[in-house]
C-alpha cells in the first residue's frame, strides 16, 4: 500500500513539473526581441528616451543614436516616456518598431492665473512665477509665506522658528518708508484679495502664483506696490469618485546654537583675576551654577493632522478639509495651535450656462508668547544676562529674586508669572457666479465676507517681578479687537480665436470694498486676592485704572471702489500684447486726491515660432518679454491718516461755581495735522526678460532685468506747531528705487529608467537706493534709526536713512582698538570729515557708513532625486553681501555688566579687561558679514502606490529643516529681520532661538 502511495506522488510530481515545463516554454516561446529607433519630430535620435513594456518592471534606454532593443511578450505595449516629449503607448506586433516622439508642450499650455483671469504659459507677457504644491518647502511652518523661501527669484523671506512669529517678506527690494503692510506683497486666495493668510493650511494649498512685475501687479492698482501673491486652493474632481486623504506629520525641534555665556567658575574665575567684587549678588557660601539657558529651552513637540474630502463629477465638485497644528517652541510659555477647517461647493445650473459656488471657511488660533519687551523685560534676554551663581528658586519655592540690581529679571518668573495669550478667530463666506454668455464671453460675479475677531489676554501674577507691576499684586489686562471686510466685484471676461491665428482677450470690471477695522475695546485691573481666576473675572480686581483702558482700537472704516480693465492679443501665439488699467477711489487719502489711475503694457515674441527658427537645434523655446506698469501703495491706512484727530492729553480739575463740587475731566489736544493733498505712493517699474529653453527643454529658465522706481513717499515730517495744530505732517516726499537682475534655471540633468535627477536654482541681486526724502515744502537731510539700547549709549543709532543710501544703511562709530589702558578707542573726525586721531568719547560727528542690511544676492537650490519609489530632495538657500548689526553681542561684551550682578559672553575673558567700559559702544567691531550658505531642508520619501482596493496611495516621509549653515556671523544665526526701516538688526531682546527640526510624515489617499 505504502509503494502503491509513493508511486502515485512521484507520479503527481513529475505531471507538475511536466505543467511548469511546458508553461515555461510557452512563456519563452512568446517572448520576442524588439528592436527600432526613436526619434523627435525632425528625425534626430533622441538618447535616454524609456522604453518599457506595460504593467512589468521590464525595459530599458535608448543609446547615443537613439535605438534600443528590449526582450517583450507579443500583444503587450511599450511605453515611450522622455522629458520635454509626450508618452507614447505602442502595441507589439512587430519585431522593429520605431517611434517618432511629439514635443510635449504641456509647460506653455500650463495655466497660469493673473489678475481676474487666466492664461496659459505661453501667452504670458509679464513675470510670473508659479509654485506647485510639490515644490514648496516642507516644515513645520504656520504661514503660507514661509513655503516660498528660496522658491521664487527676488522674493526675500526671512523665516522665524517662533511659532507665533511672521516671516519678514519682500519682492525686488523695499519701496515704501512705512512699515509692515505697506512693505509686503499683496495677497489674494481663490481670486479674492486681501485675503487673510490664516484661512489656509498649507497642505489646502494648490499652487501658488507671484506677480512679479508692475505690467503683472498693476490690475491690482493701489495695492500692488510691492508684487502680487495669488493663492489657489484644492478643489473637488469631476471623476464621480469620492476622495478622502490624509496627511500627518509629527516634529521635534531643538535649538540649532545658543551663546557662550560664562559659567558659574568661569564667572568667578574672571572676577577674582580682575580684582570684580561680586559677593553683593550671590550667596559666597553656596554659589549655584545654573545654566540659565538650559532652564528656558527646551524641546519643542508639534504635530499636524489634515483630513480633506472632494469628489463630484461633470455638474457638481465639492471639498471640505479640516487641519488642525499644535506647535511648542522651544522657549518656555511659546505655543501656538490652529484649527482650520474650508469647505467649497460648485454646481452649474440653466443647461451649464451658470457655475454657482459657495465656500466656507474659518479658522481659530490660540498663542501663547513670552515676555519680549526691552530693559530686561524678555525672556529672551533675560535667559543670557541672568547671574549663574544664583539659584532658580528659593528655598520657600518662590523665585529668586534680586531687586538690588537694575533691570534684571528671573527668566523662568517671567515664563510662569507673566502670560501673554491671543486667540484668534476667522471666518470668511465667499459666493461666486459665471454666467457663459455666448462662447467666449462670461460675467463673473463674487461676493465675500471676512471678519477677524482678536482677543488679547495677559495676566502677571502676585509673584511677578516686573517694574511698576509687582506691587500691584496681580494684574490683569484684556482688549478685544474686531475686523470686517466686505467686497463686491463683478467682471466681464470675453476670449475667442479668429481665423485660428487671433486669439483676442478682454476683461472689465469694477469693484466695491469696505474695511471697518479696529472695532474694540481693553481694560486694565489689578491688586487680586489670589491668582486663580486670572483675567477670567477682572470684577474682582480691587483698582482699575482708567488710564490703563485701552484707547488705541478705534473703528476705522475705509471704503474703495476700482473700475479696471485688459486687452490681451497673440498672433499665432508668436507675437504677443497686453495693457491694463486701473482707476482706484480710496477714502483713506486727502480729499483732494482720492483716486489714482495705474496703467501698463507689455509686450513678448515667441522668437522659435518664427519661420527663420524652425530648423535650428538650439533652443526649444525663447521668448523675449519687455513691458512698464505703475501700481500703488494704499496697504498700512486707516481712514484717519489724512485726517484732523483729537486725542486726550491729560486731565483738569473743574470746580462747580454754585455747589463747590469738583470733578476731573479730560484735556483735548491735536495728535495729527490733516493733509487734503495726501495720495498715493506710486511704484512705476520697467522689466525686460528672455525665457529659454535647451535639450528638448530639459534646461529651461528665465532672465529678467528690472528698474524700479517709487515716487510721493509718504512720511512724517515736522512742521512749525505756529502753523499747525500739531508737529508733525504726513506728507508726499521722497522718492526710493530698486534695480535688479533675476536668473532661474531649471534642469533635468539625469534621466534612467529608475533614477531622475531634477534641480532647479534661482539667483537674485537688487540694489536698494533711497533718492531722496525732501522737497520744497517738507525738508530732512537724513532721519536715524535702530537704537541697540546698549549700557552707557542708551540714545544711540547704528542706522541712518539718508539720500544717496539704501533703506538699512549702517551709520556707527569705527573702532580703532584699545589705548594703553586697555580701554576701547574710536575713530575721530573734524568737522570737514578729515581723521585727525583717535579718541575715547566719539560724538554723532564721528560716525561713518559702514555697510548695509541689503544683502547683494538672495539664491535658492532645490535639488530632487527619484529612484524607483524612493525620493529625496535636498534644498539650499541663503544671502550674500549683507551686513548684520551684532546687538547682542554688543551688550554682552559690556563688563560693566558683571559690576551690577549680570553675565557677559565668554569671550570677555580673552578679549576685555574690566577696565573696558566701552567695549559696548555701537561702532563697526560688531558690523559682521550677514552671508550664509544654508542646507535648509533634507527631505527623504518612499511612495508605496495603490495598496489593495481601499488605499490609492501611500506616502511616508522624514524630513530635517536647517540641516547645516555655512556662515562667519559670530551670533546664534544669520537669518535675521530684514524687513522694516531697521533691517539687519540682531536685537537681544526679540531673536527668537533659530532651531533644527525633525520631522516625520505621512500621506495617504483613500
């Protein structure tokens, strides 16, 4: 029996094997060598073209000439990718099959929105810049305007790694001398402007779209000074499926550098050599040794989670997404957290003659910062100069506290004793219609709704050490602050090709806005029973102090309306025209200037699509553009800057005639001259560029020149008070210019069947000059600026504006080196600018230019590497030629600290003698070289693809932000402020800790 079963196994392997046999034979017998050639349009071979058979890991490259050979199953398909070409899909039933690949002109054919509109690449005349979603930067960042640093040529963009800080961000250099709004780009989402960047999670973003030139900007008019940033979300598809995706990332972040203070034994050590009494400021039997900085920092955990639905099919798309963040920083009492959530609904209706869409958003922040105010009253300060030899607490648990020393505060008191919070509310509706005419011509109508909503709440407890609050046993300060914006704008947009050579675009529309900002109200109370309740019940406060109400949120209503238009022309998309105009109403400006016309034209040729270029094998694509444009500057107003305004000045006693009572009462005195023939600031710019393209476009890129000149500065000046109510007037003035050059380039240099290297590099340099900042009515030769607020220097500038000097010029006292004393001397001029020595008391008179805060080029360089599933991409940015003013070491070079109780950098010890009181001075020793080469961030992928039915896609990824810098700055880091009148300034009181981020992700699609 047992032979009989062993029998019939061997039996049943051997027909098995017998089945394989003849399975692998027909297998084989299927396979077929194809062989052919592949060439572009012109019949030149094209090398590196993939060729591989579809739905197998089976293929291969052409050679130098263009041919291949591959092993394939008779009745499969070969697939024919090569960048610059279109995919090619061919069925095997030859054995030579030679393939003529189509240019792929998908990058001229990429919609690129303008200004009401849009239009594809190829037709643009302007400088336009447009980012993917894909190519934006990844990182732990909370505005969408960190995502563009180093992506775009001549926008620069200072990050912050505060997590309730601003990127400071501007495009081709400052024009305007207010600061804040009036120096940033202007920001429009989903086609309606001025809109609030908190509305968006990054991960909601589409693309992003900068408006780089005024023939571009100018169909925003009064607003667009300072370039364009137009924002287009995710929306719904039309595949009639439903989709559901969810990205994740969890972070951890550590500070990257901190300064070498002196420790405990280095501190006494430096003391005793130097004959320093210091037995007033610490306990000489039981010295601490804390390191201050180690208390304040810490590791910073942050996570992000966003989940987003869209679906619809030919009539109706819809999305919602939800995103919510929890950032620590890395200083004690930071944190933010964000819930935002976007919806979007679009349907047709009247037989597709009318898209109707809707959308809701909204968004809450919470923030929670730290104590950053001067005089020693930051955390950030405080966390350097404090005393190591004392200890952070008491032996009672209470903190410790000196108040024989002036200005010197407990870091960690500050962090638990002093809080100060924000939340942040946001809601927006926006409703849309299109209504298709006739073929070509659409009326568009939009409506939108914003209003913010801002509520301040501090509170210094009884334990609190700060000045002129810590004998007021608690005090509790709470402000609300609201913001409503209401627009209108109703456009006609007409397109239509004739004679398929003609393609002719018009648009007009006009627009209404109202802004009523500033809405709010703040109280101050103090002296609690006890710290529980906090702001909470401000009732319950034992004194109010009126003067502590909060007078500065006062309604502002502001209203605008825009008539505009654009012409657009393309000869058979070689010759191309484009003019704008807007005429903009503003009740912000003197009545007698109220509105402003902002007009431009440009113009481009396609020179390959010229008959003379069709045979030639250099360039795939040039395209010549020139063009002019003026816009405007109304950003930063409210509807008082022209205006007479009152304010109160003090209080008087009245004294009732009849009954003797007496009362007090406000006084009222001018705070701002009114200015009828105030208007706007115009931006004229003139731009030149050439847009290129090599190797079937695998080296593409852009050149662009620009001038660009703002005239009617508005500023303040000050006036006789004979004349006028009060002693300033904010008036039209100066004039300020920049003038660049901008180069793009991007490149596919390597390209297998499973390995791309693709990288692209933008360079910038601008040079920022100030023309002039008088006239013959309002006059100033120069205005100072950027007080360190250094021991012994306290009204100080290191920053001069002035004609014939760009914005951030440094103006301080040059430091000669030491006299025989070991004291710190200085360069001394007579009254014609002539050196006649040195000296140890230098005056205003001998202060000099010593570089600028303007850096000579900005660059950025993405590179990215495929393999198979794997991706990793590695990103550099960073300045050059810019100088930093080194506040911070400035102050902590002072050893006059160490005589009141304070600490100093170690570097004091080797390079001061305590006999130096004027190491601090603001003079050229701390003008250091602000350039940086940065890795900034190194991102590695692996994509698992579709994963059974239910999962589409599966990404995870580890990503490292400021990975390493390159840099001589002696300060924690060179990527300081460079916004504002006072760029370049490395203040000790507001840098927040640069950090290096770790960052672990997920994306998933269902």
């Amino acid at each position: 029996m047992l032979n009989v079963q062993l029998k019939r196994k061997r039996t049943f392997t051997q027909s098995v094997l017998f089945v394989v046999f003849l399975l692998s034979s027909t297998l084989a017998f299927a396979q077929t060598k194809v062989t052919g050639t592949v060439t572009d349009k012109t019949g030149e071979p094209l090398a590196g073209v993939n060729v591989l058979e579809k739905g197998t890991t089976n293929g291969c490259i052409t050679d130098l000439d263009g041919k291949y050979s591959i092993e394939a199953k008779r009745g499969q398909t070969l697939i024919f990718t090569f960048i610059g070409f279109t995919k090619k899909e061919v069925p095997i039933n030859q054995s030579t099959i030679n393939v003529v690949m189509e240019e792929d002109s998908q990058t001229l054919d990429e919609v690129v929105v303008v200004g009401y509109g849009s239009m594809t690449r190829k037709d643009v005349t302007s400088s336009i810049t447009t980012v993917k979603a894909e190519d934006l930067n990844v990182g732990v960042y909370t505005n969408p305007a960190q995502l563009l640093q180093g992506k775009v040529p001549g926008l620069t963009i200072a990050n912050t790694s505060d997590p309730n800080g601003s990127a400071s961000i501007s495009l081709r250099g400052t024009s305007s001398l207010r600061e804040g709004a009036a120096m940033e780009p202007y920001y429009v989402i989903d086609g309606v402007p001025g809109v609030s960047l908190s509305l968006i999670a990054p991960e909601d973003i589409e693309s992003i779209d900068v408006l780089r030139d005024a023939s571009a900007t100018a169909i925003y008019g009064s607003k667009a000074a300072n370039g364009v940033i137009i924002v287009t979300t995710k929306k719904g598809t039309k595949n009639g499926k439903t989709n559901v995706n969810y990205s994740g990332y969890v972070a951890i972040d550590n500070t990257l550098k901190t300064l070498d203070m002196m420790s405990a034994g280095e501190l006494l050590s430096y003391a005793n050599a130097n004959n320093v009494d210091l037995s007033p400021y610490y306990d000489v039997n039981n010295p601490a040794d804390t390191n201050w900085q180690d208390e304040v920092l810490r590791s910073g955990f942050s996570h992000n989670h966003n989940i987003s639905i869209n679906g619809g099919n030919e009539k109706t798309t819809y999305s919602a997404s939800l995103n919510y963040i929890d950032r620590e920083g890395v200083v004690r009492g930071t944190s933010m957290d964000r819930i935002t959530a976007r919806s979007f609904l679009q349907t047709k209706t009247l037989k597709d003659h009318l898209d109707l869409s809707f959308s809701v958003n909204a968004s809450i922040t919470n923030k929670q910062t730290a104590s950053t105010e001067n005089q020693g009253r930051s955390v950030l300060d405080a966390m350097y100069y404090y005393n190591p030899l004392v200890p952070v607490k008491n032996e009672d648990g209470s903190w410790y506290a000196n108040t024989s020393i002036s200005q010197s505060y407990n870091p960690l008191s500050m962090v638990y004793e002093d809080q100060y919070k924000t939340k942040e509310k946001m809601l927006q509706g926006i409703a849309k219609a299109t209504l298709h005419i006739i073929d070509g011509l659409d009326w568009n109508l939009n409506l939108s709704y914003q209003n913010e909503q801002y509520i301040y709440s501090n509170y210094n407890t009884t334990q609190s050490q700060l000045p002129n609050i810590s004998s007021r046993h608690g005090q509790a300060s709470r402000s609300t602050k609201e913001n409503i914006k209401k627009q209108m704008e109703t456009y006609i947009n007409y397109n239509h090709v004739f004679a398929d050579k003609h393609k002719l675009g018009l648009m007009a529309g006009y627009s209404w806005e109202q802004n009523d900002d500033n809405d709010g109200f703040g109280l101050t109370a103090y002296n609690f029973y006890d710290d529980y309740l906090k702001y909470y019940n401000m009732g319950l406060a034992n004194n109010m102090d009126i003067d502590g109400i909060n007078s500065d949120h006062i309604l502002s209503t502001l209203r605008m309306i825009s008539f505009y238009g654009r012409v657009n022309y393309s000869y058979n998309s070689k010759y191309l025209f484009q003019a704008t105009i807007r005429r903009d109403g503003s009740s912000a400006f003197g009545k007698n200037n109220r509105w402003g016309t902002f007009p431009s034209v440009s113009l481009a040729w396609r020179i390959t699509e010229e008959d003379f270029m069709k045979n030639q094998k250099i360039f795939d694509d040039l395209k010549f553009r020139i063009g002019y444009g003026v816009s405007g500057n109304s950003l930063g107003f409210d509807a008082y800057t022209a205006q007479q305004t009152y304010g109160a000045s003090g209080w008087f006693t009245y004294v009732d005639p009849i009954t003797g009572s007496s009362s007090s009462y406000r006084t009222l005195a001018a705070t701002k001259n009114a200015n009828p023939d105030l208007k706007w600031e115009r931006t004229g710019m003139f731009n030149v560029g050439i847009d290129f393209g090599f190797f079937n476009n695998r080296l593409t890129g852009t050149i662009e020149y620009y001038d660009k000149r703002t005239k009617d500065l508005i500023y303040d000046y000050t006036v006789s008070t004979n004349r006028y109510p009060y002693g300033t007037m904010i008036a039209n003035v100066g004039e300020i210019s920049n003038k660049g050059i901008e180069l793009t380039i991007n490149a596919t240099p390597v390209v297998t069947r499973n390995f791309t290297w693709s990288t692209t590099l933008n360079i910038s340099h601008n040079k920022n000059n100030v023309e002039s900042l008088s006239n013959d009515t309002y006059s100033v030769d120069y205005r100072d600026y950027g007080n360190p607020d250094l021991g012994g220097y306290a009204t100080t500038n290191v920053q001069r504006l002035m004609p014939g000097s760009p914005v951030g010029q440094f103006y301080v006292w040059e430091w000669a080196g030491y006299n025989e004393e070991g004291g710190s001397i200085f360069n001394d001029y007579d009254e014609n600018g002539n050196l006649i020595g040195t000296t140890d008391a230098p005056n205003d008179g001998d202060r000099r230019k010593a570089g600028s805060a303007q850096p000579k080029v900005t660059f950025g360089w993405n590179n990215t590497f495929n393999y198979k599933n794997w991706s990793l991409t590695a990103f550099f940015q960073g300045i050059t030629g810019n100088k930093i003013f080194n506040a911070t070491r400035a102050f902590y070079n002072n050893v006059t600290l160490l005589n009141t109780g304070k600490n100093v950098l170690s570097e004091v010890a080797t390079m001061q003698k305590a006999t130096d009181t004027r190491a601090q001075a603001p003079s050229d020793r701390y003008i250091e070289n602000g350039s940086y080469f940065r890795m900034a961030s190194l991102s590695l992928g692996y994509d698992f693809g579709k994963l059974g039915d239910w999962v589409n896609s599966l990404k995870v990824y580890a990503t490292c932000n400021n990975v390493f810098t390159l840099t001589g700055y002696k300060g924690v880091d060179p990527e300081i402020n460079l916004g504002g009148l006072q760029p370049g300034i490395d203040w000790r009181n507001t840098t927040y800790p640069r950090t290096r981020t770790f960052m672990f992700g997920v994306n998933i699609n269902f």
